[in-house]
C-alpha cells in the first residue's frame, strides 16, 4: 500500500541519511525548478531508471500535484520496493527552496 506525505514531511526529509527524493516531471520542468538534490527519473521512462534507485531507503516521491508521482509509486512497489512515499501536493504546493537546471550529464 502506498503511504502518502505532505510537502512539510518531504521538507524534513532533505539531507536525511536514508532519504532519497525523486522529482518524476519531465526534464524541462524540473530543469525550471526543483528541489535540491532531487533524483530525476521522469514517469514517462522510470522503467529505465529502476536500478538507479536504492531499495534500502527511502523514496519521497514527487510530482507537480500527486498524480503522476503516484504512478511510479505504484511502478516501484509492482517493482519490489518496499519503501516508497508519494508526496502530495508535490512541486504546486512547495514553499521550499529551489534550484534551476538539469543534473550533471543529463541528455
């Protein structure tokens, strides 16, 4: 069953050691904003990024408003992971600071 969070637990989160956060928009949009030290694993392609992902932590999963985050939630749980959080309302509600541009090495 996926477990749901706030955007104020998602803050408490950040630099934890044992927490993960993953922004599921696509690039362009977290290229415009994101939160820092997020994964970027957009929903379209999460396929691709399962192994990058640890499943000894973790995973505050995010999106814009909830809907797409819950989509990979349910992808990784269908995937073996146990320890998945999806974040509602995600980015639309964030308060928090943020950063601009695409991870190191992205294409």
């Amino acid at each position: 069953m996926i477990q749901t969070i706030n955007n104020e637990q998602l803050a408490q989160g950040i630099g934890k050691v044992g927490v993960v956060i993953v922004d599921v928009r696509q690039p362009e949009e977290y290229a415009a904003r994101h939160i820092p030290g997020a994964v970027l694993a957009p929903h379209t392609d999460i396929e691709v990024h399962l192994g990058d992902l640890p499943r000894d932590q973790d995973l505050y999963v995010h999106c814009e408003m909830g809907g797409r985050s819950r989509y990979v939630c349910e992808a990784l749980e269908a995937s073996g992971f146990t320890r998945v959080f999806n974040v509602v309302p995600g980015m639309s509600g964030w308060r928090g600071v943020v950063e601009k541009g695409l991870p190191a090495g992205w294409k």
